[in-house]
C-alpha cells in the first residue's frame, strides 16, 4: 500500500508538470509569423511626419566587432552579431517615414538588370532610343554609415541559489551589450552632419530546482527542473538600430539639420525636450547600463527589526525578536560611520531571560553604491547595559541592500557579536568568550543630497 501511495504521488506530480506552461516542452513546430517589434518601433513611428522625406542611400552597415558567439567550453564560429544589419537598417529608415532609402548596398545587381533592360528594349524596338530608356536613378543627398562596433560579452553575470536537505533552486543571469554607431554624411561636401551612437543590454537568465531524497534505504528519489530564456540578438540589434535613428533625426531637428523637412517645428518641442532630460541622465550612466541616479544621500536613518540568539555557557538559547534604530553619515559614496542602538533579550530555555539595551558604532562599506543592489559589509564596537553592569563587544556584519527608490531602500543583514568576556549571561565556564548571533530585515531612509566623491 505505500508503495503504491508513493508511485500515485509521483504520476500527480509528473501530471502537474505536463500541464504547467512553464515544463511543457514543445512538442509541435510552430507556422511562421511576421516579425516581432521592439519598443523602439512604436517610438519611431510615433514621429511626426516631414513635409519632404529625406533621400538616403546606405552602402554598408556590418558587424564591424569580429566577434564569435561564447560558449561555455570557448568560442564557436558563429559571429555573435547577425550579419544583415544593413538591411534591417533599411527597415528602420523606411518605418520612420522621414527618409526614403535607395538600393546602394548591392547597386552592381541593380545596374546589370537595367543594363538588361535596356538591351531588351532595344533589341524589341529596333533603333528607337526612346523606346529603350530608362527613368533616371534616384541620387542620395545623404549617406548614412557607421555599423555595430562593439559585442561586450558577460558585461555582468550573477546568481542565487540554496540547497536544504536535498531540495535546491537556483537561478543564473548575465548581461551581455551591443554598440552602434550611425553618420550622416552630405554627398554634396562630403560633411559628416551628424554622428550618434546608441547601445542595448542583452540579457539572458536561467532558473532551474532539484530534488535529491531516499524513499527509504533502497530507493533513491532524484527530479530535475529548470528554464532558460535568451533575449534575441537580432532584436537587441534592431532596437539599438531604432534608437540611432530616433537619435539622428531628434539631434537634426535640434540643431536645424531638417529645419526646410519640418511641417510644424512645434511638434518636437517636446520630443526635444525629452531627449535632453534623456541625455542628461545618460551624462551620469555607467558601464553595464546601469544609472546612478539611485545615489544614496550623505546622511541616512535606518531601523530593523532583529532576532538575537546568544551563545554563552548554557544550553537551549531562544531567539528572541528585538529592533535597531541609528543614523548613518557617508565619508565617501563606499564608506559611511554608523551609530545605533538596540534592544535584545538574552534566553536560555528554562535558565534564565533579561532584556538588554545595546550601543554600537560601526564603519560600513558598500560595494555598489552606485546600483540599486548592492552588497555590504561592516564592523564596530558597541556595549551591553546590564542592570548591574556594563559590557563591551566587537561586532562584524554584512548584508544586502536594494534601492526602491531615491531615498528608500530595503535591508537584509545578519551579525556576529564577539564578546570580551565570559559572563553575559552571568555564568562563567571554560575560556571561550560569549557570543551572540542575529539577523535582520529593515528600511532605511537616504537624505541630505548627494555625497561628495572621494
């Protein structure tokens, strides 16, 4: 009858992954579709309409980067970036609705056709020259170059993940980064009008659990999940591509390139405005993508809520919850000095109980000031207010921080307390000094402007 409990178990189980979206492995070919956008689509095509487009010709737009795709055991040799990117230039230009792009990339394929054309017509209307023209070819007043210039791989990688008694999770991301380039170049004085470039994170994450556990001493019980998904490199390209237009034709109205293409300059202002709030931000953007507009204040109140756990001479100590208030001053935009007190209660099951008042001073360190999340550790000196006497402590500590807003940000953090003496808990046994373990969860509050960098 157990056995068969256990074997029943085990079908739900594997009933239940069948039918959840996320294992249900794709068993049947897909018909094909018409080609995803990208935010940046709507962006462009929300331009206002020119009064006249604008002629362009692009001859070469390439993978100028040389890159190859990385794996996990090298690299393989496929490039990293695709190789079409002029033409999915040419679809960018053409959804914008302010330039009409003309063949250039492949004109030999282009002129031989008319060329045969011509001999055709020729050949069919006898010695009439008329006959035998063709309309004259669109000249390009600009040409546009530049290319993808850069494919940064694993610009930032991480992960998470916990094993406990058999069962784990875990999950994985790295950050790969694109760049292009694009000019305007005026075909009548061979002037580069304009230069933007534009970049593209390309992020790739993987989430996977298993379950390892002996039914009993014969059986062993072992399952597997997991989930990766890529962001496509084509739409990553395609959207840095949308944006160096969006740029260059935003960049062109502000500086008067396109004043004579404008049907209503009044429409840009405030496009125009929007792009300098957005350039303004980028003046302050750092590497990875990443903006440090989360800046922590100079000064900072902050209070957790705790749970003590002792480490003296007795046995069966209880964790107990108590709270931490303090103010923080930043020294630098890594290092801050900390002043706190709080309240613990120290507990042996049975034994005894008192409530303690504690004072600490701490140096802090944050790895990433800069991100919304980022690590820290820290280290100090405090002192515990017993009724009847006082004792000094050394702590050290650490922990995670995430920014939810400007001012606003949540922390997680555990510290070990190392006593000096013997006797917090008022009994004296062997050399080893009482101790004292706990963990945390609690706001903080940023404020005073920004830190000045050291």
């Amino acid at each position: 009858m157990k056995t068969l409990l256990k074997t029943l178990s085990l079908i739900i189980i594997l009933l239940l992954f069948k039918n959840c979206t996320l294992f249900n492995i794709p068993t049947n070919s897909e018909k094909s579709t018409l080609g995803e956008i990208t935010p940046g689509t709507s962006e462009l095509k929300n331009l206002p309409t020119p009064k006249d487009k604008i002629v362009v010709g692009v001859y070469k737009f390439r993978d100028q980067t040389g890159q190859y795709k990385p794996t996990e055991n090298g690299t393989s040799w496929s490039t990293a970036i695709p190789q079409g990117t002029t033409a999915i230039l040419l679809k960018v230009l053409e959804d914008s609705r302010w330039f009409t792009p003309i063949e250039r990339e492949n004109i030999g394929n282009l002129m031989n056709e008319r060329q045969i054309i011509r001999s055709t017509r020729k050949e069919y209307s006898g010695n009439d020259a008329e006959a035998s023209s063709l309309p004259p070819l669109l000249f390009a007043g600009i040409i546009l170059e530049g290319g993808v210039i850069s494919y940064d791989s694993n610009v930032m990688t991480g992960g998470i993940g916990a094993r406990y008694f058999g069962l784990g999770a875990g999950a994985q991301y790295r950050q790969d980064r694109i760049t292009v380039y694009l000019r305007a170049v005026s075909t009548s004085t061979g002037e580069i009008l304009k230069t933007v470039y534009t970049s593209k994170t390309i992020l790739s994450t993987s989430f996977n659990g298993n379950f390892f556990r002996f039914i009993d001493t014969e059986r062993l019980l072992e399952s597997d999940i997991g989930i990766t998904q890529n962001e496509p490199v084509q739409l990553a390209v395609t959207e840095a591509i949308e944006k160096a237009v969006y740029s260059l034709i935003v960049e062109g109205v502000k500086d008067q390139i396109w004043d004579s293409k404008l049907n209503k300059p009044s429409d840009f202002n405030k496009i125009i405005a929007n792009y300098n709030s957005e350039e303004v931000m980028n003046d302050t953007r750092i590497i990875g993508n990443k903006f440090p507009e989360q800046n922590r204040g100079k000064m900072a109140v902050f209070g957790y809520l705790e749970g003590f756990k002792i480490k003296g001479d007795y046995v069966n100590a209880k964790m107990n919850l108590g709270g931490k208030v303090g103010v923080k001053y930043f020294i630098s935009d890594h290092f801050n000095a900390e002043a706190n007190v709080n309240a613990v209660t120290f507990e042996n099951v049975d034994i005894f109980k008192k409530d303690v008042l504690v004072s600490e001073v701490n140096l802090e360190y944050l790895f990433l000031p800069k991100l919304k999340f980022t690590p820290f550790v820290y280290a100090g000196v405090g002192s515990f207010f017993l009724p009847y006497k006082t004792v000094y402590k050394a702590q050290l500590g650490g922990g995670l921080e995430y920014l939810v807003n400007k001012n606003l940000a949540i922390r997680a953090v555990s510290q070990y307390d190392l006593g000096f003496t013997d006797d917090w808990d008022d009994f004296v046994n062997g050399d080893r000094k009482d101790m004292g373990v706990r963990v945390g969860l609690g706001l903080i509050y940023y404020f005073g402007g920004k830190k000045i960098k050291k």
